[in-house]
C-alpha cells in the first residue's frame, strides 16, 4: 500500500514530500525514480518521519510495512505458551451440494475485484500532466543546448579570436597596420590601371565597361615607380628602423630586470619621432600649392609630390600616423611599469 500511495502522487506532490523528508537532488529525478528513492528513504527514517503528519498514510496505523511484516516478541510468547489439552468431536459435515458450490464461488468472487481494478487502471496510458510535458521540454532544451555547446567549442572559433585579440594588442601590430594602410594608398594610386582581357559577353550586358582592368605590371621596370617607392619606404621605415635600433631606450631602463615583455628590438618612440621628423623635412613643402617643392636628397620633386598626394592624408596622414605612433608607445611604456 505504501509504494502505490506514493505511485499515485503527482511528480510536484512527490517533490515536496521529499523536500519535507530533506531528500537531497530530488527535481532532476523522473518520476518511477523518485519514488523508489523516496519509499527507500521513508523506510529507512520512519522513527523521525513518522511522526509528521505529512506521511501517515504512508505509514498506516500500525506502523511501517517493514513493521507490520516482522513477527512482534510478544506474538513469539503467545505461541510458545502452553494450553490444556479438549478434546473435540467433529462432527459429520453435511455433503455439499452441487449448487452450493457456484454460489460460494460468486460470494467469494467480489473479494478479488478491487485488486484486478486497480491493477487494470495502473496498467492504462494515462495522458500526461503539465508538469510531465515541461519536465519533457526542459530535457529537450538541454539536449540541445548542450549539443550546440559542443558543436561551437569543436569550431575553435574561441581559440583563434584569443590568438587574433593577444597578436594585436602590441605596438608592433599597430605601427605595422599603419604603414600597410600608407603602403596599399601609395601603391593603388601609382600603379596605373590597363585593360587586361575582354570581359565576356554575358556579363558585358550588365556592365557598363567592356574590359577587366588591372595594375600594369610594366609600370614596376620604370622609375616613375621605384622612385616614389624608394622614397617612402626610406622615410617611412628604413631610416626609423635603423635609428631605433642603435638608439634604443628600452634596453637601458630594462638593465635591472632583463625581460623580454619590457625590452624591444627597436624603440617604437624613437622610431615615430624620427618618422615625424624625416617626414616634415621631405614633404613639409607639399602643403602649399604656391611653394614649388624642393627635391629631397637623390630623389627628384616629382618623386617628393608623388608620395605625398598618393599617400592617403597626404603630409598630414604621415604626421598623424607618426602621432599615433608615439602615443601607443607612451601608453605602453606607462602600462609596463
């Protein structure tokens, strides 16, 4: 009686029974489970939950079903208990009738339908409660959730956005995103465009140009090219480069402690000042159309207007990237310390 009067609790009633019987982990267990561990648990603690009225039915009047099975001291004395011999005559017992029988049949018949009733109804598909269908909704969420748990961490698309995000915070990232932006501006402006194929003529329909275009390849045998690209690339990296490199102030202030995250190749500061000021005496005459620009070193003012018109800013982008420049060396030279 007792394990199907838990049976038929519902999965909510059956949770705040085990709440109040301090039954651990019992909301994530199905029902059958749940009352299994709970008809356990109550047996095995009725001398303190026996006394809640919560769970005397469970327990009946007599007792747990464990009890009311063991055989009590007393009943073992009753029988040992020795009576006095009487002597009985039996009597002849009338015969049975042949129509006695069925009608004690049918008497005792009654007796035994409850059971097969109950046993019939525990056997039928009930349909199932609310609480069982978002019991069913809440496992098919974690199914899934859980599925596209793993399918995200297999993409490894965490690994290499932490790859991409350590790469770039650095001075040299930077500074080297900087002259790839000058580089591509100067390189797209002078590398003039010719017409490399005819563009077929299904797609000539919907196009207003009748050939594909591209950089002249030939343009790169020709000073016109060299000249501005020489000239950038000297006042750009090369010279910033080298006296950077002598003039490094990171490896003084580094003599205490040698590490590799305090000390660079090249200082980033001395590298931009020098950029800045290489920059202002090379292309400082650009500005003003009424100034006629004078030619810088070996290299010829057509070269000189050639760089600063093609590259993107023209001076004034030189001198903004060679600020951008210090300003991330000074910010990470203060974060260092």
């Amino acid at each position: 009686m007792s394990h199907s009067w838990l049976q038929r609790k519902r999965k909510a009633e059956l949770i705040d029974l085990a709440q109040k019987a301090r039954l651990p982990d019992a909301d994530g267990l199905l029902k059958d489970d749940l009352v299994e561990m709970l008809s356990d648990h109550l047996n095995s603690h009725e001398t303190t939950l026996a006394k809640l009225a919560d769970f005397r039915d469970y327990y009946g009047r007599n007792g747990s079903p464990i009890k009311r099975e063991r055989s009590s001291p007393s009943e073992a004395l009753s029988v040992s208990k020795p009576t006095r011999r009487r002597t009985l005559i039996k009597e002849p017992s009338p015969e049975p009738s042949p129509v006695s029988e069925p009608i004690r049949a049918l008497a005792r018949t009654p007796r035994a339908i409850p059971r097969r009733v109950s046993s019939a109804l525990s056997e039928v598909d009930m349909p199932a409660s609310p609480a069982q269908l978002a019991e069913v909704a809440d496992q098919s969420f974690r199914v899934v959730a859980g599925k596209a748990t793993e399918l995200w961490h297999k993409t490894q698309i965490d690994h290499f956005k932490e790859v991409v995000r350590e790469n770039a915070s650095s001075v040299a990232t930077i500074q080297t995103l900087i002259l790839l932006l000058e580089a591509a501006g100067l390189q797209y402006n002078t590398l003039d465009t010719t017409p490399l194929f005819h563009m077929p003529e299904m797609l000539a329909t919907y196009s207003d140009y009748q050939d594909v275009h591209g950089p002249n390849g030939w343009a790169l045998l020709t000073a016109e090219w060299w000249a501005p690209a020489v000239l950038w690339s000297l006042t750009s990296w090369v010279l910033p480069l080298m006296v950077s490199y002598f003039f490094n102030l990171t490896i003084r202030s580094n003599t205490e402690r040698r590490s590799a995250d305090r000390q660079y190749p090249a200082d980033p500061l001395i590298f931009n000042v020098v950029r800045a000021v290489l920059a202002y005496s090379a292309y400082r005459g650009t500005t003003d159309d009424t100034i006629v620009p004078r030619a810088w070193g070996p290299f010829s003012e057509y070269a000189v207007l050639r760089v600063a018109g093609n590259v993107p800013g023209g001076y004034y982008g030189l001198q903004i990237g060679s600020l951008v420049g210090v300003l991330v060396s000074l910010y990470d030279a203060a974060l260092k310390k």
